[in-house]
C-alpha cells in the first residue's frame, strides 16, 4: 500500500493517512484481513512522526475500520465493511457538507457538483471491478 500526503495540505497529516485507507477499502484495494504497514515502518515510508500514524490508526480503529493483533499486526477489520449504516450517514452528511460549502465559495454550481459526484462514483466502481 502507497500512501501520499502533503504536509502542508488542508487535512492534518493522520486525516489524511485515515481518507486514503478508507478510500482503498471503498475502492476496493484493500479488504478486510488485508495487513496494513506497522506504524514504525509507514512513519518512515512517509518520513512523518510515529506518533502521527498511531493517532491515525487509532482513530481507524475506534471507528471499527481496522485491528491491531498483539504481536501479528495491524489489519482492516472484517466489520469494517459492515459500519453501521446510521452512523456513517451522520459522517457523510458533515463530509458533503463541507463539499458544498467549497463548492459554493468557488463558485461551482449544485449541477456541476453532482455531474462531478457521479464521475467519481464510476471511477470508483471501475477501480473496484479492477478496469
């Protein structure tokens, strides 16, 4: 798994860490049982503070994304898949929100915005069928 982040970016740097393991689950590059980096060596596959990654993972954790098995690893969650619906719903309600909040300040139409929700669904289920 290859992360990327911007360290001036504007999501903190574990925020960043937790949308692109999401993503990958959502886009089906990752599935449940699958063994994440140890935090010691994603730190320094993204020359960031450990302490970094662990808020990170334990945040991932806490919301039921992933696991950590003393003395195997860190793994995503076979629940993770399975989140309860309700509370995801509250989560993307604030993150489409947000959404149209900066489409709004940029002056992106409601109409763009959902032609362009719609091409990132499909790309999503393009990469999840693996085209």
């Amino acid at each position: 798994m290859q992360l990327h982040i911007v360290p001036g970016g504007e999501l903190p740097i574990y925020r960043q860490i937790m949308h692109q393991i999401t993503d990958a689950i959502a886009g089906g590059r990752l599935s449940r049982g699958d063994k994440l980096p140890s935090q010691r060596d994603l730190a320094e596959q993204l020359v960031i503070s450990p302490l970094t990654v662990k808020k990170a993972y334990d945040e991932l954790e806490r919301e039921g994304v992933i696991e950590t098995r003393r003395g195997r690893g860190t793994f995503i969650d076979a629940a993770a898949e399975a989140v309860d619906p309700a509370r995801q719903r509250r989560r993307l309600r604030g993150d489409v929100r947000r959404l149209l909040i900066q489409a709004h300040l940029a002056g992106v139409p409601l109409a763009d915005v959902r032609r362009l929700l719609s091409e990132v669904a499909k790309e999503i289920q393009a990469e999840r069928r693996g085209v």
